[in-house]
C-alpha cells in the first residue's frame, strides 16, 4: 500500500502583518499593519488587516507630516507547498500637510483623500515565513503612501 503524502497548514487561523520604522534625513516614518489569515484549505488563505502609516520631515526646505489609515482584504493561493500567489487590495484615507521653507511663500497646504491599491504578489513559503515581491497595479507616484509600485513581502505566521 502506498502513503499519501500531502504537506501540514497552519490551522484555521494565524496571525502576522507588518512593522517598519525608518529615519532619514530629518525624516520619520512609522507603519504599524497587523493581518489575521483565514485557512480555507492548504492551497488557499483569505485575510484583512488595519494599515496605519505615519511620514514626516522638517529640514531647511519643507515641512511636512502625513497620517494614512485604512484597511485590506486578499486572498492567497498556493498551487505548491512553497509557492503562494495572492491579490489584495488596500484602502487608505490619507491626511497630508506640508509647508516650503521660503521667504516669499510659506502657505501650509492641507489634503484629504482615499488611496486604492491592489496588488499582485508571489511569494516562496517555508513552514510560517514567505518572502516575496508584490506589485501594485493602481499605484499613483503623488497620492500613495509607499514610495514604488514594488514592494518586498515578508510574511511570519502565528
């Protein structure tokens, strides 16, 4: 008789998201992204998550501070125990105020909006950790609070 073989998930739910902090140049930046993964089966995962991202700078020229927040929701495949491809999409309210350091115009601007992304990432998976590279198909290079369309995903699960 010959064993099946067939890999171990994570059971039902886990737990991860992402955790960054950056200084540069005068410059601050905060992103707190806790994730809750539902297992559905071992080839697929679904999930959501709370954004929370905070960019700042105040140097010689420009004084500048940005509050985003938001949420996500994807959804994850993995056709083999070490590959998983997913989609997810984020919304972000972004409130953004900035100042130019300069003596004929020191006006302090204000705006308010919603930023939309959605990604298409892959990604290797052993046992809890994945890493991989995500892209984002609606990026806008002004309105979003990442600074490329590519970003590298580092995944932990608990």
């Amino acid at each position: 008789k010959q064993k099946k073989t067939s890999y171990a998930y994570p059971r039902k739910w886990s737990f991860g998201g992402n955790i960054g902090l950056s200084f540069w140049n005068n410059g601050t930046d905060i992103l707190i992204g806790p994730k809750a993964y539902y297992h559905v089966s071992p080839l697929f995962l679904t999930g959501f998550g709370v954004t929370y991202i905070y960019s700042g700078v105040n140097d010689d020229y420009i004084d500048y501070d940005q509050h985003s927040f938001g949420g996500s929701v994807m959804g994850a495949i993995r056709p083999v125990e070490f590959l998983q491809f997913s989609l997810e999409y984020e919304g972000l309210y972004t409130d953004r105020k900035y100042a130019y350091k300069n003596p004929v115009d020191n006006t302090q601007y204000t705006e308010s909006f919603w930023n939309n992304a959605l990604y298409l990432g892959a990604s290797f998976v052993s046992r809890n950790v994945s890493f991989g590279m995500r892209y984002d198909l609606l990026y806008d290079a002004y309105r979003s609070a990442y600074s490329s369309a590519w970003s590298p995903v580092i995944g932990f699960y608990f």
